[in-house]
RNA sequence: UGGGCCGUCGCCAAGUGGUAAGGCACCGGGUUUUGAUCCCGGCAUUCGUAGGUUCGAUCCCUACCCGGCCAGCCA
C-alpha cells in the first residue's frame, strides 16, 4: 500500500503551497481531469489522474472528471463510459462529472463577445490556404484577406454558420492575434469549424464545433478549477489560453501548468498507436493484458494500489524522462507479495516416476499458503509415484551453477521429498519425455542434506490441468513510440499460451479476484474473459530472479 | 538560423548560496524447503560545458552545447 503520509512533494505542488499562503483563490484548490473520448485510458493518464485527483484530495480541494468532447468525429459513448470505470477502478472518485459540451452555448456567447470585442473574425479561406498562410518556424505568416470584416458582417456570418447554411471547411472563426508571433499557435488560431457530425452528447444540435484551445480555458474558467494541470506540449499554447481569458470576461483565470508526460520502456502511449494494434487485431481489444491500458493492466492482474503508487514514485517533473519497466514491477511485487496465497503450478510439464514410491499409495503434505504470514493458513497438497515438474528445471547435463535436477543430481521437491534423478527416457527425436527417479523416504520436511535446489512440482494423479498465459513486453525496442512502423517493432513471443499446464487441487478456490503466487514463477491471476469451464491464469509479473539461466544473454 | 521548454548516479528524483535525500537497477553478505520475500552493507569529492559574482555556487549571472515540443478546420 502507498504511504500517502510520505506524499512526496513537487513542484506544482510548491506552486499551490505558495497560492494558499498567499491567499490566492481564497485558499482552494480546484483540478480537473479532462480526457478527450476518444481513447481508452492508459498508464500516461493514470499519472494525471493522480496527479489531479491526489491534489484535490491532499489540499481539501475538487477534482471534476470532465470529457473534452469537442471532436465528434472521434469520440463516442463507449469511450465515456470506459473510462469513468478506469478511472473509479483506479480509486478516484470525481467531485463533479461534465462535459465541454456541457458549455457549447456558453461557449458561442463567449465568441460572439469576442467578435464584438474585434478579436474575432469569421475566416472564408479554406483550409489549405489558412495552413499556407500561417508560415513556417521562422517565416512570420500572412494576415488573412478576411482578417478586417467588419463586426457586424462577422456576427452574421457566424450566426449562419451556426444555422447550417454553410459546407463544411467555407468558413471558420479564428482569433485575431498576431500572425507575426514567433508561436505559430498566436497566428490568428481557429477557434470554431464546421463539422456535420454527430455528436454523442448533442447529437444533431450543432454543426458547428469549437477547438480544444478555445474550449478547454473557458470551461477549466466556468468550472472554477484553480490549477490547470496538462503535460508540456501544451506550454506553447499557455499564451493562448492566456488571452482568451484575458479578453473575455470569464468568472476566473486558471493557471495553466505543465508537466511532463509518462513514457515507459517498451510501451506505447499514444491512443493512435493503440487503436492501431487493437483495429488490426494484434491484441485482444483495448484490454489484451500486454497493453498498457488501464483496462488491459486491470485484466492482467495488476492492481490499483501498484499503479498508484508507481506514479507516486515517478514523480512529477518537467523533465521528458523514460522511465524503466522495473519500477512498475517492482511496485506490483512490493503490492502482491504480502498478500498472496502461495501454490505450485507447472506451466511447461515433464513426467517424472519415482520408482521406488509404492504404486498405489498416496499421501497429503501440509503446505503454509504464506511463508511469512500464517494468517493465511495452510493447504494439503497430494503426493503420489508420478509427479510432473517443471522442463526448465531439469538438465541433463547440467552446468555448475544450475542446482535444480540433472543426470545423477538430487533435488528437493518443495513441500516434500527429495529425489534423484537415475534415468532420462527419450523419444525417436530425441527428446526427453519422462525421468526417472528415486525418492529419499525419510527426507520429507528435513533438511538432512541441505540441498541448494528446490523445485515445485504436482502429482499427475491428482493436477487440474489448466492453461497459463505468459505475457512479455510487446515491443522488441525500448522505444516503440520512436519507430515509424510500430508493427515491426512488435515482440512476436509477448504471448505464449501453455495449455497443458498442471496445478494442484486447491487451485479449484480461486476466485477472479484473487491474486496468486505460483512458486517460483511469479504472481498470477484468473482472465476474466477467457476463464469459463477451463482455468486460465494470467502472468501479472515474474518473480525477482537473481539467477541468469546459462547460455542466455543477461536480461539487461 | 523563429518561439518555448529541459539538462543532478545506468533509469527516475529531492535539494536550490554553506559544501549531494530517497526509489528502481546493480554489486556484496546474512536468514530462508520459493535462485522469491526479508535483513544488513556498497554504489555521484560531484550536479551538461566554459567563464563570471561570492569567503563559499548544483543553486545567482553570461555564453555555449545536448535533448524534447510547436507550422491540425486534433486534443
């Protein structure tokens, strides 16, 4: 669990420290959490959300959850509605649930008064002509020909566009600023355009819509929020959220700050990018566990606590940083382990006969489900002649720093005895099909021999065969988001499905809420969509392990 | 070569005029029937570079260098 005590500081939040002593908005602290529909949500949100809604909660203050629906081409409802389950999932509750929309009459007052005001025109280039005349980086641009309409016409022709009498891209109203201004974003900016879409919320009500820059300060305004918070790129377009409110009179003037956005090693997060993988059908939908959607992270098993308290650990910067997959894991580890139930599962199964065990008999070994915690009780786990372990853990010839099972070596089976390995049994190609063991009868629960190697393993007699998931990072490169083809760049064995897995009986008590450590391996849960007749258990992350497997590059 | 932002250990990140917190990673050692967990220890004479101010600079000033961002009628 996060230790919200242990808070740690940053530099917006030096910013509202200074506010609340200077007294500024009277001491309140106001954010919002403004995703666009357009998308599910990912972990790069899961860092504003907390940012936002933490805040809020730490300074007493509101967070409103408020969709920025001003692009009906794009959003829908499913998306609204997938991401207040992402974000309550994620342990936040939102003061206040709006929409832009919510403002879009508001909003077309407030634009008239700019036109008015003389800071607004209506423009009658089209859109190539407007991009042309915008300049370059170091070219100022050309003032538009419509730029000096006088009011009246303006407001006429605004008020048409609204009645539908015109096509889409015939005109558009832009912001009279300054097209000599070395932010492009202050060359005369378009704040509404003509779109005959059908929006989620407003259906046909309106055909004309207005721009993010133009929306997003007046309804951070109307809403009362004190702090904007928006990641960098969005620095460029202060001066603009800046004017307008300055030129309208709106209730309040919001400071916009920036910090920098989440970006993880080996992930993508951009809802483009992501939209790609899932409508081509790489993944299994926005929720396929290897995305790094909240949804996806949710059915691999992660939990909200560990994404909460990663974003805690990241930080908040200005700084563009990558952060290492490590610290995400190492979160979800720190979560699971003390809470897990402990059981032995063998993914990839080797036969093993104990040949000197009785052919008949059976007998139940007692088990703790923790090692450190007793509360979580105890399990018997059934022992009979043939077991299966794990293919991974034995060697035939095994290298010196390999302690599991090889040719003539002795092994421990956890909870149970220990055993030696007298015989390999190989197929026509071959291949190892079974083992041959011999098993030490007065070795169970001793430690007369202190062996180094202990592997888990189940009785065939006894498994319930299941099927695990093990997933990897997607991407081959540290940096997906950098390659121009993202496709090429996919880790082709991020998925292995192992359908023959073998787990003990009392798998059968777990729930699809439950979290598990297999021995060994590491944490796992039920997959919500695939678990019906058949048990199929998700990897959520591996086990720390200190041990490189011999003729494998080190993981590094 | 326009505007704006950033630069403290491999990856994050505190500190911001008085002589470098913490986490992840990594490396040792201890406990352990999970090569896990847990525990103990190690890990920046140095804060992009070069000047300057100062008794003293990562922190102030100047210049330079590196790296992102911006030319949607996307957000």
């Amino acid at each position: 669990m996060s230790n919200s005590s242990a808070q740690s500081s940053n530099f917006i939040r030096h910013i509202i420290d200074q506010d609340i002593a200077n007294g500024k908005n009277d001491g309140k602290v106001v954010t919002r959490f403004p995703p666009e529909p357009n998308g599910y949500l990912h972990i790069g949100h899961a860092k504003s959300i907390c940012l936002n809604f933490g805040v809020a909660r730490d300074y007493q203050g509101q967070c409103n959850l408020r969709f920025d629906d001003t692009n009906p081409e794009k959003e829908s409802q499913e998306y609204i509605d997938a991401i207040k389950k992402d974000v309550q999932w994620l342990g936040f509750n939102w003061s206040e649930l709006r929409h832009a929309s919510d403002y879009f009459e508001k909003l077309y007052e407030y634009a008239v008064e700019l036109i008015k005001l003389n800071k607004a025109y209506v423009c009658s280039l089209n859109a190539e002509d407007i991009r042309k005349q915008r300049g370059t980086l170091t070219e100022p641009g050309i003032e538009s020909p419509y730029r000096n309409r006088n009011i009246e016409e303006n407001l006429e022709l605004f008020a048409d566009m609204r009645a539908g009498k015109y096509k889409e891209g015939e005109h558009v109203l832009r912001a009279k600023i300054d097209m000599g201004s070395g932010n492009i974003n202050l060359r005369d900016p378009v704040l509404y355009r003509i779109k005959y879409a059908t929006h989620p919320r407003t259906q046909d009500k309106w055909c004309i819509y207005p721009m993010y820059d133009y929306t997003h300060c007046i309804s951070d305004s109307l809403e009362g929020i004190t702090h904007s918070l928006c990641t960098l790129e969005f620095e460029d377009h202060r001066p603009l959220y800046d004017w307008v409110l300055d030129e309208l009179k709106t209730p309040s003037h919001p400071q916009q700050i920036e910090f920098a956005r989440l970006s993880v090693e080996y992930t993508i997060s951009s809802k483009r990018k992501l939209n790609l993988l899932v409508s081509d059908k790489h993944v299994d939908g926005w929720d396929d566990p290897r995305m790094p959607t909240i949804s996806g992270m949710r059915r691999r098993g992660i939990t909200p606590e560990s994404i909460r308290e990663f974003c805690d650990r990241i930080g908040i910067t200005k700084k563009d940083a990558f952060i290492e997959m490590s610290v995400l894991e190492n979160c979800i580890r720190e979560d699971l382990d003390p809470r897990s139930n402990r059981l032995m599962c063998v993914i990839n199964p080797l036969k093993v006969v104990i040949e000197n065990y009785p052919d008949d008999k059976e007998e139940e070994f007692t088990a703790k489900n923790h090692p450190k915690d007793p509360e979580q009780g105890k399990r018997s786990i059934p022992f009979s002649k043939i077991i299966y372990i794990e293919r991974d853990d034995f060697m035939e010839e095994p290298t010196k720093d390999f302690f599991r099972l090889g040719s003539g070596k002795e092994v421990r089976l956890r909870n149970a005895y220990d055993i030696k390995c007298t015989d390999v049994i190989k197929n026509d190609m071959g291949e190892i099909v079974e083992l041959l063991c011999e098993y030490d009868p007065d070795s169970a629960g001793k430690n007369k021999k202190k062996l180094k190697g202990i592997i888990h393993w189940v009785s065939a007699k006894h498994a319930i065969n299941v099927e695990t998931r093990i997933y990897d990072r997607l991407f081959n490169t540290p940096n997906p988001g950098a390659v121009e083809d993202i496709i090429s760049t996919l880790n082709n064995k991020s998925l292995s499905i192992h359908k023959d897995s073998k787990i003990e009986p009392h798998a059968k008590t777990i729930t699809l809420e439950d979290r598990v450590q297999f021995e060994r391996q590491g944490f796992f849960c039920l997959d919500s969509k695939h678990t019906k007749e058949k048990l199929v258990f998700n990897r959520i992350v591996t086990l720390r392990d200190s041990w490189t497997k011999p003729g494998q590059a080190s993981k590094k």
